[in-house]
C-alpha cells in the first residue's frame, strides 16, 4: 500500500510526547484553591458544589435566592385587535384562478357543439390531446367554477344579466361558434 498524501496526510493524528496530558486532566478536574478559613472548613468534598453552598447557606445566583419582582402595572391588552386579526385571517382567501384562453375555448366550443354529451366530445377532431369523457367533465366544471369566465360566457350567450365586473373576460362565442359551422358548411 503506498503512503497517504494530501489532505489525509495533514489530517493525520500525531502524539505530542512534551505534554503530560495526566498532569493536564488532574489540573482541571482538580477545585480551584478557597481562600475563605471558613467556607475552606465547612466544604465537604465527596458533596457536589450546589449541594455545599445550600448547606452552608450561601448563593451563588442571588436571582435564584430573591427572585425578581413582577412588574404590578401591566398595560391592559387589547383583546378587540386581536380578535379582528384573528378573524381576518381566518377568512379564506379568495380564489384567482383563471383557465388560459386556449383551455377556456376549448370548454366553449365543446359546451357549444355537444352540450352535456361527454362521449361525443371525447372523439371530437378538436379534441388534440384525446382527453378522456371524465377529463373533459373535469375541464368543464373547472371553467364553470370560476365566476369570472362563466359568467362571461353567459352574458355572451344573453343568458346573465346585471352589471359587468372588470375582471369578467370578453369571450367572442361567434368566433368559436364560426369553427363549429365551418367544417359542416365543407361537408355539404
């Protein structure tokens, strides 16, 4: 085996003879020298320290022994503040999701050309990705969850009235309707 180089090397764990390392374990372990007659007479050394200084009657954490006092005027807390944040922030919040134009158009002309019929859809030409009949349902009830493009979608259609929201879309369903008649119009 050849020898170790590099950072293996210099890692490599070297005894140093010159230090008593016995001597040096003894001088911590060993307690420091009281100049105090009497504590030096009353210390017992197979007790521990606190065990010592409770029996002689000493501290040596004055906080411990008095203990600090309690401020007697605490500001009063404001329980209304706290419980309008914690209402407000028990609120969910609201949802911003929106489908892209294209997903959105998607559902339109599906929902123009074949209704509620799911099967009919699956094999539409339109159909790109070959979602499946419970896919398309999936699709379809998202973009009927978000307000904003529903509703657009039916006051297109003349079906929802009253005032228009600015976060509503402009959905041109002539347009998508047009791509449903063209290919019937090329048939005949």
């Amino acid at each position: 085996m050849g020898r170790a180089s590099g950072v293996s090397r210099r890692r490599k764990k070297k005894f140093n003879y010159n230090k008593n390392l016995k001597k040096l374990h003894k001088k911590l372990i060993t307690l420091p020298k009281v100049k105090c007659k009497q504590i030096k007479e009353a210390w017992d050394t197979s007790k521990s320290y606190t065990r010592n200084m409770v029996e002689m009657g000493l501290s040596d954490d004055p906080n411990k022994t008095i203990g600090l006092r309690e401020k007697k005027n605490k500001k009063p807390v404001k329980m209304e503040v706290i419980t309008q944040l914690e209402a407000e922030a028990n609120v969910p919040p609201a949802k911003t999701l929106k489908l892209p134009t294209e997903p959105m158009k998607f559902c339109v002309y599906m929902i123009e050309k074949y209704g509620d019929d799911y099967e009919a859809m699956t094999r539409d030409p339109k159909n790109y990705y070959q979602c499946t009949a419970a896919q398309i349902r999936k699709k379809i009830k998202k973009f009927k969850s978000i307000p904003s493009q529903w509703n657009a979608y039916l006051r297109a259609k003349g079906l929802f009235e009253g005032e228009e929201k600015s976060d509503e879309y402009l959905i041109d369903i002539n347009d998508i309707t047009k791509k449903i008649e063209e290919p019937a119009a090329m048939e005949e």
